[in-house]
C-alpha cells in the first residue's frame, strides 16, 4: 500500500490538442500565421484541462495573444525557503480557471514590448492532513482570485526561434496585482528576466548561456512565488523543489 503523500498519484490519463493557422501575408515577407489551438486531457484521477489559446497578426508590428482555461490537477509543495526536507513533501489538488490577454508591439527588429492583462481563479480542492497548506497560513492556501497588469520586453538578436547558434535573447517582465487596482484578492508585484546568450562553434555545436531571476513582493501567492526545478532550468531538481520570494539560477 502506497504512503498517504503518494495517494493522490495522476494514474493512467490521456489528452491531444488541435491547431487551426492561417495567414494571408501583411507584406511580401511575412511568414508569420494566425492561430487558434484546442487542448484539452483526463487522468483516472479524475484530473482534467481544458482551453483555448490563441495568436492572432494584427499588423506588421502588432499581434495578439491570448488563453482562456481550466484545469483540476495535483502538486507538490515541500515548502517555503531553502531548508525544505525531502520528507516535508505533501501534495494538493487545486482547481483553476485561467484567462491572459496581451499585444506584442514591434519597436524595432529586435526589440518588443508586450502589455498583459491577468485573471486567475483558484481553489485548494484537497490537502493532506497535518501539511502546511492544511493551517492556511500562506497566501494562496485558501484560494482566491488573483487578477493582474502587466508589461513584457523582449529583445531578440538570436538567428532562429527554433535552434539558435548565435545572438541574444532576453525577456523582462513586470506584474502588478492589486485590490485597489485591479480587484485581486493577493496585493503584490512580480519582475522576472530571463537571458540567454548562444555562440556557434563549429558546425552544429553551440555554446549556450541562460540567466534567470525572479522576485516578488509580501503578500504573493505560493502558487506564483519564485521556483527551482523542473523541465526548463536547474533540472537535477523536482518540479519547484524549491519555492520562496526570489530565486536566482544560472
């Protein structure tokens, strides 16, 4: 029999997504598409997303993009700050309702700037007993509405968005949530950077460099805060082994 931390394992599942592009050129050189994308999945756990996302060229110099979903899943949480045990693992169910909104500006050929708008419904569906999220004490651990506003740069010198080998590409962004502003239940601001350098070698070996950072203000859900580990960097560790305020990786 498997230890109460490991009874809410996802099991069996199954899901796909479905793309729809088309794009009649703005200009002789646009190669760019509007798109629409389906997605959805089920676990036996009775875990389920759903959602449409979409990116639309509006102009030569302006595009939208946008999501609107839902999704019923299981995390983990060892914690907040560094000293988190192993054996402080608990996992939750939350259920959330997700909706973003954004225009990428083109300012130059290789810079970008991109106003959002946030909304984000959650609620913690189920907890073990005795954990952390169980005292309700962390923002975030009672659910709520979390609705922000945002910008994004991103300045871009890199020769392919699918396999660079030379060239610069750095995103910073800033978001505000705030019950004053704009009717969230959590008051708190976000800044993240994210840099990447590549230099080619030879051939096809590059050598590449990432940089990321992450700070957030008091009052900041868990579910948002700063996190190590996962698919996209510091990879040795679980998905947000670790999770506080800030987080700087490299």
């Amino acid at each position: 029999q498997l230890p109460p931390r490991f009874t809410h394992l996802t099991q069996a599942g199954g899901g796909g997504a479905f793309l729809l592009a088309h794009r009649e050129g703005i200009t002789l050189s646009d190669t760019g598409t509007d798109q629409i994308g389906f997605f959805g999945s089920y676990t036996l756990k009775d875990q389920k997303s759903i959602g449409i996302t979409q990116d639309m060229i509006l102009t030569e110099n302006y595009r939208f993009t946008g999501q609107i979903g839902y999704q019923n899943n299981s995390s983990d949480f060892w914690g907040k700050g560094t000293n988190t045990k192993e054996s402080s693992l608990e996992q939750f169910t939350s259920e959330e309702i997700i909706a973003e909104a954004s225009l990428l500006r083109k300012i130059s050929s290789s810079l970008y700037t991109d106003p959002k708008i946030r909304f984000q419904y959650m609620d913690i569906l189920e907890t073990e007993n005795g954990g952390i999220l169980e005292e309700k004490n962390l923002a975030g651990s009672s659910g709520g509405t979390e609705s922000g506003l945002g910008i994004r740069f991103i300045y871009d010198t890199t020769d392919s968005p699918f396999y660079p080998t030379e060239g610069i590409l750095a995103e910073g962004s800033a978001l505000f949530s705030s019950n004053a502003l704009t009717g969230s239940d959590f008051d708190y601001t976000n800044i993240k950077a994210d840099i990447r350098y590549y230099i080619g070698i030879k051939g096809k070996h590059v050598l590449a460099f990432q940089s990321v950072a992450e700070f957030c203000t008091e009052g900041v859900p868990f579910q948002f805060m700063s996190t190590i580990g996962g698919s996209m960097i510091m990879r040795g560790f679980p998905q947000n082994r670790f999770t506080d305020t800030d987080s700087i990786a490299f």
